[in-house]
C-alpha cells in the first residue's frame, strides 16, 4: 500500500529525491530543486512516495482555489512500468476534494521524440485526463494541458501560472 510523506528540507530521503526528481526531467523541463524547495508551502506541496518504507516516487502541486498544477511526478527509474505512476496519480486524484487537476506534456509531434510523447501522453489519458484543447510554448518546449476532474480554460491557466511563475508565465506563446 503506497503511503505519502511532506517533503521538507530535512526529509530522511532529500538525497534520493533529489537525484529521482533530477534524473527524471530534462534540465530544460526542470525548476532547480533548491528552487523547489525553497518555495515550498501550503499551496507548494511535495510529497514522497512509498511502498511500504522504499521510496519509488515523489509528486510537486501548487494548489490555487479549486484547481490543483500537478507540476512534477516520477517514479524511481527501476521501479517503473510496475503500475506505481498509475497508483500515484490515484492516489492525488482520490485525495483532490472535488478540486480539477491540470498538469502539461511535451506536445506529441512527428518527430524523433514521438513514440516518448505519445507514450506519455497516453498514459495520462488512460489514467483519466483528458484534452483541455489548450497548448502553449515556454522556453523552447511546446506543451500541452492535460486536465482531470472537469477542462481547464486558458484563461484559468494562465491566470494560475502567473500566480505560481510570476512574470516569466506573460513569456509563454499560446495556441488553440
């Protein structure tokens, strides 16, 4: 049975959750971890996830009003394709409150990362996400919005990502 624990600066396992966060996302898909950690609070969440006591898991939401920015979710690299990524996303989506979830993909293109995105994106899909129909562009990365629980506008995300980013969200190019 997985159980979460509130990640804090002096967590048991800041080490290892350092190295699965880092190993996890590329450097330009990544806020830097001290930075993570440094904003950490009660609408910035980051939870480790266990099985029993080993760690396979750890997950970043900002939470704003009735919407929940699933920013960050990995699973330890050996652990993976064991259903962990499915039972975590349950686990968040079961504990939500009746609050929606967005979170964004790298969007699925024709191109040599394809067989990743799709793989990716149907993960989510088959987990219960489903299309926002809103994509955008940020720091040379085309996104996807992805939503759980009821769609996501633009607006809405825009409006949550400048709370969360601050001024760098007014950089992302929008597309429908």
């Amino acid at each position: 049975m997985l159980k979460t624990e509130r990640v804090v600066k002096k967590h048991r396992d800041i080490r290892k959750i350092r190295k699965m966060y880092n190993g996890s996302f590329p450097d330009n898909e990544r806020i830097p971890f001290d930075i993570l950690m440094f904003t950490l609070s009660d609408e910035r969440v980051m939870e480790a996830v266990y099985d029993d006591d080993m760690l396979i898991g750890m997950y970043y939401l900002f939470l704003n009003g009735d919407l929940i920015y699933l920013s960050y979710i990995c699973v330890e690299e050996k652990e993976r394709g064991k259903g962990y990524g499915s039972a975590i996303l349950n686990h968040i989506s079961e504990n939500r409150n009746g609050k929606r979830i967005v979170l964004d993909i790298e969007e699925v293109k024709d191109d040599e990362q394809y067989d990743e995105t799709r793989k990716r994106k149907d993960f989510y899909l088959h987990n219960g996400y489903e299309e926002t129909g809103v994509f955008y562009h940020i720091y040379g990365v085309d996104y996807e919005l992805l939503s759980y629980g009821g769609k996501v506008s633009k607006d809405e995300w825009h409006s949550l990502i400048l709370k969360h980013w601050g001024e760098r969200a007014n950089t992302a190019i929008y597309r429908f």
